[in-house]
C-alpha cells in the first residue's frame, strides 16, 4: 500500500507540459492530493508523506538550480546572433534598393523591345500564310504527280482515292490558282484513265492466267493425286473407311489440312495473284460503275473460255477428235480454267461471278465435250488405252467435284460410265475369243492333277467340293471335268476382278448403273459366250465328248450358280445387291440340249445295232449262245456306262439308262410284234438274248439311283422294270397258252404289262401242234400257217371269248 502511495505521489510531483497541471496550486493538483493526505491520515502516515514531499521539493530545486546555470550560455548565444541578423539585414536592404534601381531603368527598355516584337510578329504571319499557300501548291503538285506514278506503277485504286483527295480537299485550297484550274479541269480524264487501265490490267491478267492454265492443270490432277494416295492410306489402317469415296463428305471431313489447295496461295509456284483483281473491283465500286465492270468481265472471261474450249464448239463437236497426248493437255488446261473460275467466285465472294454463273458455264461447256468423250472412248482398243483413259477421266471428275461442279447432272461422269461399258464390251471380246481359243482345245477328258497344291487351287476356283472318297485318293487324281471349267472359271472371277478394279478408285455414284454393267455383261458371256459355244459345240461331236461336255456343264451350271452368290457379297459403287443370274436358266437349258444330244446319239447307236439284228422265227435248232450281236449290244452298253459315261452326273447316268434298256425292250418288243410266225425254239433261242441283256441290267442297275424325272420314277423302280413286259411276254409265249393269262389274279401276277389284244396277237403267231390240229377239225383246213393273219386273228380272239363265257 505504502509503495502504491509513493508512486502515485512521484506521478502526481512529475514535470508535465501543461503548466496549468503542473502548478501545486490547481485544482487538479489538489484533488490529486486529497486522497493521498487522506490515506495518510487514515493510515497515521502523515509525517512520512511530508517527509516525503519535503525529499521531492529538496530535489526538484536541486534541478532548478542546475537548469539556471546551463541557459545562460544560451542566452548569451542567442543575443550574438541576434546581432548578426540585423547586419545582415542592413546588407540586404541596401541590395534591394539598388535591384528597384536596375528594375526602373530596363522596364523602358522592355517596352521598346516589346514593341518591336508585335511588328516582327505580324511580318511572320505574312510569311507563314505565303508558306502555306505555296505547300498547299506545291503539294497539290506532289500529289498529281504521286496520282501519275501510281498510274505507271498500276495501282490504279490507291491513284483513284490521291485523285479523289486532290479533287475534294486540296484543290479547293488553291482553287485561285490557274494552274489548279487547270488539274481540276484534268481530273476526270484522269480518272477515266484509271478506270481503262485498270480494266485493261484485268483483261492482260487473263491472259496471264491463259498462259497458265496447263501448269494449274498440273497441280490440280497432282493434288488430286495426293488426295487420293493419303485416303488409300487411311482406308488401309481403317477398312470400315472403305466404303466410302475421295470427295465424299467424310473424305472430306478427315482430308488432311495440308492437302487444301488455294490457287490464289502466294507459297504455291503458279504465283497466281488476284491483286490486279482486287484492285479494279476497289475502283469500279469507288466511282459507283461496278455493274459496268461486271459485264466486261464477264465478256471477257467468256471470251477466254472460247478460247480454252477450242476447238470444240456448236458446229465442230462431233467432229473433233484427239489423240490421247492431246486430250489429256486439253483436259488440263479446261479443268484448270474451271477451277480457277471457281477459285475467283469465291475470293470475290461472287461480286464478279457467282456459283450459278460458274455452274451454267460447267453445263453449256460439258453438252459439247461429252460427244468428243465419247466418240473417243468408242475409238479405245486396247486395255493400256482403257486404262490411261479411265484415270485421266476419273481425275478430271475427282478434280471437278473438288471444286465444287456438278459431274454427274453435267454428263461428265456419265462419259466415265461409258467408258466403263465399252471397257466392259472390250473384256467381253477376250473372253470370248481366249475361250473359243481354250473350248477347241480342250481334249473332252477328265482332267488329271499330279500336284496337291495346283489341286488345290483347281478346287477352289471351280467351287469344287469334292466327295470325301476322292479326298482320300493319292496323286494322281482325275477330275470329273476337262480343263475348260478351270480355265473358264479362273477367266469369268478374273472379269469380275477387272470390273471392280477398274471402277475402285473413280466411281463413287451410280452404283445400280454399274451395278447393271457388270450383271449385264456377266450374263453375257455365261449366256451368249460359253452357252452358245457349246450348243454349237453338241452338234458336231462325238458321243464321248458329248458326255464330257455334259459333264462340264453340269459343273458349270454350279459355278454359275456360286458366281451369284460371289457376286451378292460384292460392293459396286458402294451398294450390295442381291444377284439372280438368269443365265443359269440357259445352262439349264443347254444341259437339256446336251443331253438330248447324248440321248439321241446312244439311240443311234442302238438304232445301229438293232438294224442288222436277225431272227430266223422258223428255226427248230436251239443255240447254246446269245446271238453274237445281242453279246456285242451287252458289251457296248455295258462299256458305255461304266468307262465313257462314269463321270455324268447321277440323275443323267440313271435317266440314260433306263431310256437305253427300254429302248432296247421297244425293240425286242418290236422283232416279236413283226413277226409273221414263230417257232417255240425260236421263242427260246430269243429268250437267251434278252436274258442276256436282262444280266446286264442287273450288273448296272446295282450302281444306279432311282431316275429324276417324274415319269422315269412312275414307270420303274428300277432299272430291270424297263423289261418287265418283255419278259412277260415270252414267259407268256414260253407257255403257249392263254390259260394262265385267262385267270386274273394269275394275269396280275405274271402278265400285268401285256394288253389282251397284244396277247392273242402273240399267242396267234406261236406255232404250236395242238393248236394246230384243233383249229384244223373246226375250221376244215389243213394248217394255221395257210391262213390270213385275219382269219387267224379271229380264230384265237373267237375261242378267247368262248374260254371267257365258260370261265364264267
């Protein structure tokens, strides 16, 4: 407590710099005070709080004393410096007098040069106003002379805005002048003189671009060519791109920015400039004649367009032709001009000539190639001319569709297609001849393979599928159809392969059109080539060839049907179709004519045999063997069928068969219908024959199936039925009697082939001695063989119907 007095004491005694606090007298100082005095009484402290105030008051006049004595050094300092300001200031006074002095006497001389300032000045206002005016002339001057040399330097727009700017500003400023009058006067020759140059500057840039139009047509076909080689490249690292052409849409979407072509480019070599352009356009519309500039354009520039085209014109077209050397430059040259027709549409943005102007130039020019096109392309003969012809074409279309014209409404690429038909047609003729020239050489023998990997490849060509049996059989193996399939096969997928190569890369429209080429011309030379060739071929072979023939086209007949489906998977411009040939129906055809053809020689050469076959129907001596030309007709059919008609196809082989032996039946049938009478002998004797030909049958009908024709099937079940009633018969005449053909669950049994009229006829011509002897005591004659055929034929038929009655 005593501490916290002592400091409050030493505060309140503090020096401060406000007197008024720091004076013991103050009201604040007395308040301050009274708690201090109060606690010391309260606290019986009193003595020590005055010990204490007398301590400070001791120490604060100490303090005092020691202020006293250092100010008076200062004070004694600050009355020599006093003293020293006032001299200075008795210096200084004395300077100001003598400055007011100086002051007073240049004052009059300031007038007097001030003065002299305002004349000077008005002098040089004269003299600026005279220098004005003379650079007002002399730049009037400058800048006719500027107008001028612009004139000379050909910037003919950058003169008509000086011509325009001396007109309007400048002249007016020397307008008193003569020699202004006399530029002013000028002024409209002038600019008439910029407005002919700078058309006739257009007229020569034509000519330039004339000049260079077949370098532009270069660049053009080159960059095409890039265009193409890069989109190839894409398709082969990305095969879903493969349907899809150059300039189609997404062609174009993922062309490479640095395949874009700019004519106008300055970095291209062609250096072609549209500034000469620009600048007449920047003229004409400043003196407001831009529709006068636009017809003298447009005249112009029709008149170089005559000049490109010739010498094709309204009354030449059909007329001109070309070599090709000469069409390709020519071609050049017009796609470089209709391109950079284009190429001005679109940098001018159609101020000169618009797209419609563009495309009906496209179109008037395109109705007078198209004829020369084609008359060319019909002249092409060989296939490095098809060729050459096709990728000069195809370039032109890539390069015109590029710049934006229509080549399929103009007929351009209809030429293409044209050409397509006529490469075609030329296609058709090879193939032809190469076949004609393969079908004569062809030996009609099966042919033989030493060679797994040339078998292999045979196979495939020919849609071959070959049995499991062959599969396992060593080399050599022999095919069942000549060279001629193979070959034929290999030139019909080599025609295809052509078409489509030759259509890969230009194409890109009318896919149906192609489409109906390519289907056309196949069935052509399915139809019209190899069909025709063999039915002229059926006509003049022999029986082997026949049937080796029939074999091939049976085969053929297959690869046709193959071909549709090959052809179904194939993309034409683009398209998949579904391919129906109709040609198979001709090879249908054909391999009918074929096998009639084979059927009718095999009945000639039956014919052959049966004509010097001879019954003695009287003989009474029995024979051991088959008549030796009934062993020759065994031998022949049976060699027949299983060496020269092995390969046929089953049905045919079957069919062939059964109309040989029922053929062969006709015939017995035949000797024994004909016959005037026969002797049981000789009924046997006939009898070993046909049991001959009966052994045959079943040596062959063992390895037949049943025939494919609905009627072959109705009338057999096999091939031993074609003699059922053959055999019927001369068991029927073996026996002697009708007796057994009388009862009918025994005739239906036995003799359900034969006729009853065909019966008794038979049954009337056996000479047998109990028929004899009977019908002599009825009728009263000596012998049957003294009767008519009639009278005897009404004997056997009268005592048929009286056995009938008593059955009954």
């Amino acid at each position: 407590m005593a501490d916290s007095s002592d400091t409050h004491l030493e505060q309140l005694l503090a020096p401060t710099d406000d007197l008024f606090l720091s004076s013991l007298s103050s009201e604040d100082f007395l308040e301050n005070l009274a708690p201090l005095v109060k606690d010391s009484l309260a606290t019986n402290s009193l003595n020590s709080l005055l010990t204490k105030l007398e301590g400070i008051a001791t120490q604060k006049d100490a303090e005092l004393e020691q202020l006293t004595q250092d100010s008076t050094e200062d004070i004694l300092a600050a009355i020599e410096g006093i003293s020293l300001v006032k001299a200075n200031s008795d210096t200084i006074k004395d300077q100001i007098l003598e400055v007011s002095s100086n002051l007073e006497r240049t004052g009059y001389e300031l007038v007097a040069r001030k003065k002299s300032l305002v004349q000077c000045k008005a002098v040089r206002a004269r003299i600026q106003e005279t220098t004005a005016t003379l650079n007002a002339c002399l730049y009037v001057l400058e800048l006719t002379n500027k107008v001028l040399e612009l004139i000379r330097e050909r910037r003919y727009y950058n003169a008509l805005r000086n011509l325009e700017d001396l007109s309007h500003v400048h002249l007016r400023e020397v307008g008193d002048f003569a020699f202004a009058a006399k530029i002013a006067q000028s002024i409209p020759a002038l600019q008439q003189m910029i407005q002919n140059d700078s058309l006739e500057n257009v007229t020569k840039w034509m000519a330039r671009v004339e000049k260079m139009l077949p370098a532009v047509g270069g660049v053009l076909f080159g960059h095409m060519r890039d265009v193409s080689a890069h989109w190839a490249s894409a398709c082969a690292a990305s095969p879903a791109l493969d349907n899809y052409m150059v300039n189609t849409p997404v062609e174009r979407a993922l062309r490479s920015v640095d395949l874009s072509l700019d004519l106008f480019d300055p970095a291209l070599s062609l250096q072609l400039d549209l500034t000469v352009v620009y600048d007449a356009i920047l003229v004409y519309q400043t003196v407001h004649q831009m529709d006068f500039f636009i017809d003298s354009f447009q005249t112009e520039w029709l008149k170089k367009k005559e000049r490109v085209i010739r010498p094709l014109s309204l009354d030449t077209n059909s007329q001109v032709s070309f070599e090709y050397d000469e069409l390709k430059a020519y071609i050049h040259k017009v796609a470089a001009f209709f391109a950079v027709d284009r190429a001005v549409t679109a940098h001018t943005h159609g101020k000169l000539r618009t797209e419609k102007d563009n495309n009906d130039l496209w179109g008037a020019f395109m109705l007078l190639c198209s004829p020369m096109l084609r008359a060319f392309i019909d002249d092409l003969d060989t296939m490095d001319e098809f060729h050459q012809t096709r990728d000069l074409l195809g370039g032109f279309c890539q390069v015109m569709e590029n710049c934006g014209y229509n080549v399929v409404a103009s007929g351009l690429y209809g030429c293409l297609v044209h050409l397509f038909e006529r490469y075609s047609h030329a296609l058709i003729r090879i193939f032809a001849h190469t076949f004609a020239a393969n079908i004569d050489e062809d030996d009609c023998m099966p042919m033989v393979i030493q060679d797994p990997g040339l078998y292999a490849q045979v196979v495939a060509v020919c849609w071959y599928e070959p049995p499991e049996a062959e599969l396992t059989k060593r080399f050599p193996r022999a095919l069942p159809f000549s060279n001629i399939l193979p070959l034929s096969c290999q030139q019909i997928q080599t025609f295809v392969l052509d078409h489509t190569k030759f259509i890969a890369n230009f194409y890109a429209h009318d896919g149906n059109v192609l489409w109906g080429i390519l289907i056309d011309n196949i069935e052509h030379i399915l139809s019209q080539v190899i069909c025709e060739k063999y039915t002229a071929k059926l006509t003049s072979t022999t029986r082997e060839e026949i049937s080796q023939n029939l074999i091939n086209l049976e085969f053929f007949l297959h690869s046709a049907k193959e071909l549709a489906e090959y052809l179904s998977v194939l993309k034409i411009g683009g398209i998949l179709r579904d391919v129906h040939l109709s040609s198979i129906a001709r090879f249908v055809q054909t391999k009918k004519i074929a096998e009639d053809s084979l059927f009718g020689s095999v009945d000639k050469r039956i014919e052959d045999f049966m004509g010097i076959v001879e019954y003695d129907w009287f003989t009474t001596v029995r024979s051991d063997q088959p008549n030796y030309i009934i062993n020759d007709i065994g031998r022949f059919v049976e060699d027949m069928f299983i060496q020269t008609f092995s390969n046929l196809p089953g049905s045919v082989k079957t069919l062939l068969l059964f109309r040989t032996f029922d053929k062969l039946a006709d015939h017995f049938l035949g000797f024994l219908q004909d016959a005037p009478e026969f002797t049981p002998v000789a009924i046997e004797n006939f009898d070993l024959d046909v049991t001959l030909l009966e052994n045959t049958i079943n040596d062959l009908d063992a390895g037949t199936e049943p025939p494919a024709s609905k009627k072959a099937q109705k009338s057999a079940v096999s091939l031993s039925s074609t003699f059922t009633e053959l055999r019927q018969t001369i068991n029927l005449l073996r026996e002697g009697n009708l007796e057994g053909y009388k009862d009918s669950t025994v005739r239906m049994r036995k003799y359900d082939r034969i006729k009853q009229d065909d019966a008794v006829a038979l049954l009337n011509k056996l000479q047998t001695e109990d028929e004899e002897d009977e019908v002599f005591a009825r009728e009263g004659s000596m012998s049957p063989r003294g009767m008519s055929s009639r009278k005897s034929s009404s004997r056997i038929a009268s005592l048929w119907g009286r056995k009938k009655d008593s059955q009954r």
